[in-house]
C-alpha cells in the first residue's frame, strides 16, 4: 500500500478545514496522513484539528503567513508519505477518492496529476452559478478538467493535485507563492521530464467565493496571473488565454459603434446575446433550476471581466517593467 500524505494550507477557514477533515474520516483507503499548516490565520484551526487526533493520523503546523506556494513547501518538508496530495481548504471529497488515486497509480502512474472539480448538491444557488462558470467550456474553465486540453499539456491546478516525493525533491516545491504559482509549478516539472495527467474520477467539490464580488475579485487576481506565468515561460501565454481579455474589450465597444457604425452595434448584440442564451440553457440543463441558469449568466460576465481586467491590467504592467523581471507574489495579497 502506497502512504499518501494530504498536505492542506489553511488561512483563516477553520469551519471549511472541520468539513474536509469529515470527508477524510470517510475515505475508504485510510493509509495516509494529514498535514494542515495554518498560514498566518488569525481564526485559527487548532482546535479543529485536535478534535480529530484520535480519528486521523493528523499533523498541525503554525507559520507567519507566506502565501499557499510557501505554505505548500513547508506540509512537503513536514509529510513523511510517498506521495503528495494537495487540497484546497474548502473542499469536500467522496469517500473513495483516495482509492480511485490509488486504483489510478497502481494501473499507469502519474508522477503528477490532477483532478476536476464540481458542485456539490447541497451548494447555494450562486455557488452553483459559479461553478458552472468556472467548469463550463464555453468560458474556458472545462478546458482544465478534460483530457482534450486546448492549452496544451495538461497542468494540474492545487486546488486537487498530486505528486510524487520525487517530483519535489527535484523541484524543491514552489518558486511562487501567489500568482499563479500551481501552474508554474505544473510546467516546470513536467519540464523535468515527470508524467502528468488528469484523473477524471478523482474529483472535488469546489466551494469557491459565496458572492459575485468576492468571485470578480479572485478572477481578476487569475487573470494577472496568467500574465505572470507567462514571465517565467512566455511560450505558454496561449490564443485561449486571451478570450476573457477579448470578450470584456468587445462589452465594453459595443456601445462605441452605436455611435460609430450601426451596423456593427447590432451585429454585437445579437453575438452576445446568442452567447447568454447558450449559457442559459446549458446552465439550466445541467442544474436543472432556472434561478441557477440566471445566475450562471452573471457569473459568466463576472468571471469573464473579471479575469479580462486582470490579464489586462497585468499585461499592461508587463509591457514597462524591467526585461527578466519575476513576480513571486510575496508582496501580493490574495483577495479574500
């Protein structure tokens, strides 16, 4: 049997942590352990995680806050399994979740892996809205849970990852702390020479923001970061990255070519209002709820902008900085 080791950063999210910590309890495959390293939190989790010391094999970590990369570093220095599991703090898992990785490994092995994420039933409307934005191949967010990946080799993301203890002793972990610092990571392994891939059983539930400002919030700080990953490889700054950038240019001049040229003022709307109609009912379909394909419509534009005005911005940024220039995202707060 494999020993994993469960590596969760945690920043200020003591309930979320309780309910993930329920779902391991539950894992059909219970040869693992748990590493919890609270990042700065004033909210701590301590006491959350005492009360399960006697139902798992459960390790607390205190540190001043680094940032989840750095926060990463320190449960891989701390975990004594063969393999690593990342998770974000607020997410839910099946009870076989483990067994499906481990079914996974023992059939092709993955030195490096990821698995998509979905809505859970008991999710709030916007939080369903918002994980059919994030997941929905019409925004580009399904391209990074399947296999047919139009960015090109597929990059696990940290909110579900897995690696091997020898793709960190070779990385050393992670360079970037924020800012897109799983896929940095992700390019740079597989660079090394390490296998990648997705294991589409091996999902989560997704929890993500609670309201639309919180989720613009955390789109625009992915949309620099996609820029910043491109300061460490350019080449992987792709046509698909830009359609959030292209999408919230071509919103805000429809208006302009009111006045401009008519003709391309109609032609505009009808193309947007295709696009809602599309995410309405596929939305709908899938969730079947209306008030939840309404809201995926606002999540749509809240995303897409969103990210459209942090790719642009940072792109901007970009242009007049220093030639070589690296962001490790130290000095950048993540929105909360």
């Amino acid at each position: 049997m494999r020993k994993y080791s469960i590596i969760i950063p945690v920043y200020n999210r003591p309930d979320e942590v309780e309910e993930l910590l329920q779902c391991l309890v539950r894992q059909t495959y219970s040869f693992f352990e748990v590493v919890i390293i609270e990042d700065g939190s004033v909210n701590k989790c301590e006491e959350v995680v005492n009360s399960f010391k006697d139902s798992l094999d459960i390790h607390y970590y205190y540190q001043q806050n680094t940032g989840q990369g750095f926060a990463r570093n320190t449960g891989f220095s701390k975990a004594t399994g063969e393999y690593f599991i990342i998770l974000d703090s607020d997410a839910l898992i099946e009870n076989d979740y483990l067994a499906i990785v481990e079914q996974q490994l023992n059939t092709e092995f993955l030195d490096l892996y990821g698995g998509p994420d979905r809505d859970h039933p008991n999710f709030t409307p916007i939080q369903k809205a918002i994980s059919y934005s994030m997941t929905s191949v019409f925004t580009t967010g399904g391209i990074r849970g399947s296999k047919k990946n139009l960015g090109g080799t597929f990059h696990p993301r940290s909110f579900n990852m897995g690696l091997s203890r020898a793709v960190y002793e070779k990385t050393k972990g992670f360079i970037i702390t924020r800012m897109g610092e799983d896929i940095e990571f992700s390019i740079r392994a597989i660079s090394l020479g390490f296998k990648s891939g997705l294991i589409p059983e091996a999902f989560i539930y997704h929890k993500r923001r609670t309201s639309f400002v919180q989720f613009y919030r955390q789109l625009r700080f992915f949309g620099k970061a996609r820029i910043n990953i491109s300061r460490y490889f350019p080449k992987e700054l792709k046509l698909v990255h830009t359609f959030p950038m292209i999408f919230t240019l071509g919103c805000f001049s429809i208006p302009i070519w009111y006045f401009i040229f008519t003709p391309f003022f109609n032609l505009g709307i009808v193309l947007l209002g295709i696009y809602v109609l599309l995410n309405f009912l596929d939305s709908t379909i899938k969730n079947k709820s209306i008030e939840v394909g309404l809201l995926s419509i606002v999540a749509v534009f809240v995303q897409l902008i969103g990210y459209g005005i942090g790719f642009i911005t940072e792109g901007w940024k970009k242009l007049f900085e220093e030639k070589g220039f690296k962001q490790t995202g130290e000095k950048i707060e993540y929105p909360s």
